[in-house]
C-alpha cells in the first residue's frame, strides 16, 4: 500500500440545542493510495471508485466527488483538487 496522492477537504458539523445552532469546519485529509480511497470515516477498494470529479463553486472553493459503485460522495474542497484527478485518472490507466 503506497500513498500517491492527497487532497484536503472540510467536513462542516451542526450542532443545534434549544438556544442556537452552531456550525463547526473540520479540515480532514482524503488519500489515495494503489489499493484503495481512505478518508476519515469511510475506505474504498480502488476497484470500487468509477470515476472522481469536482466542480468549482464561486471562488471559496468547491465539490469533488467520489464516483464509486456504491453512489457518489461529495466532499467539500477550498484548493483545487486537479492534482488529485490527475493522480487517480493516470493510476486508473494502469489498472
């Protein structure tokens, strides 16, 4: 298992109680490696992930999104993740 290739993306967590609602940002870190997609919670076999895009939205940053064969996974992202992209679709050549 060798890392290729990492991309940080943010995690916004609500927290509401009787008086107010609350949002926290979490910076968390996805990594690819030649066996599999690992973020913070989930893990996916690299022969489950079809595809990852990402769409830029407005100049705070963006979507990038996990295409696997369980549904799509969008991840929130503030620096492009091209170099990401790229990472996975010239090791997914490979394969």
């Amino acid at each position: 298992m060798s890392l290729i290739a990492k991309q940080t993306y943010c995690k916004v967590i609500r927290e509401v109680n009787s008086l107010e609602q609350k949002d926290t940002e979490q910076t968390r870190t996805m990594y690819l490696y030649d066996d599999r997609v690992v973020t913070q919670y989930r893990e996916f076999k690299i022969h489950d992930v079809l595809d990852i895009s990402y769409r830029f939205i407005g100049d705070d940053g963006g979507l990038l999104y996990l295409h696997t064969i369980n549904g799509v996974y969008p991840y929130i992202v503030k620096s492009s993740p091209k170099a990401f992209v790229e990472a996975f679709k010239e090791f997914r050549k490979t394969l």
